[in-house]
C-alpha cells in the first residue's frame, strides 16, 4: 500500500497525536517514514524603516536561532517516538517557508506516497479567518493525506 510516508508536525500537542499516528501506520505497514517541521519567514515590522533596520535584522536573527532550536526539540522528540515505536525515522527542518508549500515540496522531493498530519480541527467562521495549513495540504497537493484529530 503506502512505501513511504511523511509525517509533519509543528510540535505541538495535536501534532504529537499525528506523529504517533504516521509513525504506527509506518509500523504496520513496514514503510518508510520521515518527519517534516517548518518555520515559517520572518515578518518585517516595519519594511523599509531604515531607523530600525538593525534592529529588524537583530530581531530576524533571533527569530531565526529560536525557530532552529525548536525544529531540533522537535526532531529529536520524534526521533524517540520512533525508536519506541520500533520505526527509523528521517527528519527534516525547512526554514522560511509558508508550512503547506515546505511539505508538498518535502513530499515531492523525497517521494512520499502518503502525508500525515494533525488538524487543529477549527470549525466555522474561526477556520475562514485563520485558514489551515493541513487544508492547504489537501487542496493544493495530489498525494493522499490523512489527517489526525
């Protein structure tokens, strides 16, 4: 069925319930997995400003360490997942990117048949306002996704 999937997760709790989810199917299925986690761009406060220009790229470098530290947190708690779970686990950190388009791009680039990722499961008007990387996952992409709650 499925050879290869790619589980992606924010380290978040929710994302924590598909990561255990991607790496039992993995098991079950005896594929291949590996694990994305995304930061996305740093935003500019005030683009252009050049009285904070020093300032923003202090800021942007910060931002840029901290996120990196978290995808290593992030990776290394998968990493242990897996190992319990008896599954070997490659793993990814794409930084600056917008999460939707890291995974489809990850997905592509490492041939993966299946994704697998949580939902944070919004609903009504708060999903219209906030949108939903997992939604632009399945809208934009062309592989199977399944989407753990």
């Amino acid at each position: 069925m499925y050879k290869h999937i790619l589980i992606a997760t924010d380290g978040s709790e929710l994302a924590g319930k598909g990561v255990d989810a991607g790496l039992a199917l993995a098991k079950a299925l005896q594929a291949s997995a590996t694990l994305v986690t995304v930061s996305e761009p740093w935003q500019e406060v005030m683009p252009g400003d050049p009285s904070g220009m020093a300032l923003a790229c202090e800021l942007r470098d910060e931002y840029q360490k901290a996120k990196a530290a978290e995808a290593r947190k992030i990776i290394v708690d998968a990493q242990a997942r897996a190992s319990a779970a008896g599954v070997t686990l490659a793993a990814e950190y794409v930084p600056d990117r917008m999460p939707a388009e890291a995974i489809l791009e990850t997905a592509a680039a490492r041939r993966a048949d299946l994704v697998v990722m949580a939902s944070h499961g919004r609903r009504g008007l708060r999903k219209l306002l906030l949108g939903s990387q997992t939604q632009a996952v399945v809208n934009r992409g062309t592989l199977p996704v399944l989407v753990v709650r």
